[in-house]
C-alpha cells in the first residue's frame, strides 16, 4: 500500500473491488481504501473506512448511509516515539492480527523524519493528521490506516516493527519503500476464513443443530433467490451493504461459524473478507455458490 504498485506487483496486490453493481457505499470503497496493496505479497484483509460515523441503527431494516468503523484506536493519550521497538516480543503475537496506521517518507527525507518525530513527541501532533498531509503512501487519504494486518502480508521489516511494538506507540523503520512511522492501535486473534465445498456443506444442513447455531447468510438480489434458496439463509443483499453492513455486529455474533453464499461464490467471498475485517471468527464462503450446490450437492435445487 505503498502507493508503489506497479512498480513492486509481486510483492504488492490489492484486494480485488466488488463487481461494478455494487453500489458507492459498497464493499467496493474498502477494496480502494486497502493498505495492503503495497506491503503484502497476499492481501487478506479490508481495511477500516477513513471516519467513524454515528451510533448505528437498532435493526437491519433500518436506513444507514456510510460504512461503519473497522477498529477503535486504543488509549486516547498520545504516543511516544522510538527509533525501533523491541520491547513486544514478536512471537508473543502468533496468530494475532494487528490494526496498524503509518506514514512514509522517502529514504532521503530522514530529516522530514525526524521533525515529524519531534512534533509527536513535543508537541502532541496525531500520526493520522501528519499522514495526510506528508505520507507518500496512498493510505494517508485514510490517515495512513493499514487496518488489521497479519503476518506474511507485510515486508519483512515493517512486519518485524509492527509485530514487536507495544500498542500505541509510535516507532520508526526503515524498508525499501523508504522510512516510516507506525503504529499498532490494537490487536486480535487471527480470524478463519476458508472455503467450504457444498457437498459439505449440504451433509451439515442435514443436522437441525446446524441450522439452529450457525449463521446463514446470503447475499444475492431478490429477484435470484425467488428462483433458488436454501432453507436458514437470511437475506442480504450486497446492493443494500449501505444499509447492513454498519449494523452486522449487532444482529449477527462474531464469535458464532458464519456462512456466506451466492450465485457462484465471488460475490460471498467478498462479503466474507468484509466479515473478516470486522472481527468475525469463523467464516466459511460457500465454493461455486448456489450454483455449485445445486449440481454437486442436491438437484432439486433449480438452477439459473
């Protein structure tokens, strides 16, 4: 996300946008904003959007215009700065994802550095407001937000920096991309996030249990799931992710499996890398879709 990624696209990808349907609030704004372009040879992960916005509504049938916040940004006192951080052991942080924000500078600009440094440090100047305005890095339209980042996504130096700060401070390193000042805002377990083939995932259906303690999502239009449906599928069309998406945490528990589904398993995989990124544990993208289900797994579903 280094804002270098034609020049580095080995080691650089992007998550994939939405399909050109979805709509401006759309999973599609995330895939833009992600942090990851630049640093990671595999993206993973959406990143936050760029401003929290107001509380959201008690239920999914309510209007909601803007997508909701990723992660919350830690202690609220300022950050202290240090060359390179050691005190955080790294392996202390197996299996952890990390929300990391950062600016860049470019490897002559040391001296930009360091006055950014001092302005932290000295006069209580946020990280976030320098990124926008001296980052190199496309993310500081974002304020410099990597969102959460995991490790084999990141160049070895930024990784070994993020993964042994302590949280909320800030610490400077130095890759090929140029010399950066980060920080880790907080940290999570690693979430899952797997195909499931439909033959498996019909054997499982079979179990009332199933139906009963997973969470079935589906997030194709209407007008598809009047022509094929799967009994315990709740709805969600991506067209409407303006008016879901912020209130996802409160009708849907993170911790509990989760299940996304829909014609032919791209538009669910999107959807379950946004589920990902807002902390939900296990999810599990139906493979080929409905599609796939109804030629593999059970026939008596129509197909279209």
């Amino acid at each position: 996300m280094l804002g270098l990624r034609a020049r580095a696209a080995a080691q650089l990808p992007c998550p994939s946008p939405s399909p050109s349907s979805a709509p401006a609030t759309s999973l599609a704004r995330f895939a833009r904003l992600s942090p990851l372009a630049a640093l990671a040879p595999m993206a993973s992960a959406p990143p936050p959007p760029a401003r929290a916005r107001a509380p959201p509504p008690a239920s999914l049938s309510a209007r909601w215009d803007a997508p909701t916040r990723l992660g919350g940004t830690g202690s609220s006192s300022r950050p202290t700065t240090r060359v390179f951080c050691t005190a955080a052991s790294s392996a202390q942080r197996e299996g952890k994802e990390l929300l990391v924000q950062h600016l860049l500078v470019g490897e002559k600009d040391v001296r930009l550095l360091v006055d950014l440094e001092k302005s932290i440090i000295a006069g209580g100047a946020d990280l976030s407001d320098l990124a926008v305005e001296h980052s190199l890095c496309p993310s500081k339209e974002n304020g410099g937000m990597l969102g959460w980042v995991r490790k084999g996504q990141m160049v070895p130096e930024f990784e070994e920096a993020a993964f042994s700060a302590p949280l909320n401070k800030v610490v400077r390193c130095k890759t090929k991309f140029g010399w950066h000042l980060l920080q880790v805002l907080a940290e999570r377990d690693q979430c899952i996030l797997q195909d499931i083939d439909p033959e498996e995932l019909h054997t499982k259906m079979q179990d009332p249990s199933f139906l009963e303690e997973a969470q079935l999502i589906d997030v194709r239009e209407p007008d598809e799931v009047a022509k094929a449906s799967l009994p315990g599928f709740k709805v969600l069309p991506l067209r409407q992710f303006g008016t879901w998406g912020p209130v996802m945490t409160d009708e849907f528990n993170p911790q509990k499996d989760t299940y996304v589904l829909c014609h032919h398993g791209m538009r669910s995989m999107q959807v379950a890398k946004w589920l990902q990124s807002q902390g939900f544990k296990k999810i599990y993208n139906v493979a080929g879709g409905i599609h796939a289900y109804a030629v593999k797994a059970d026939s008596s579903v129509p197909t279209y």
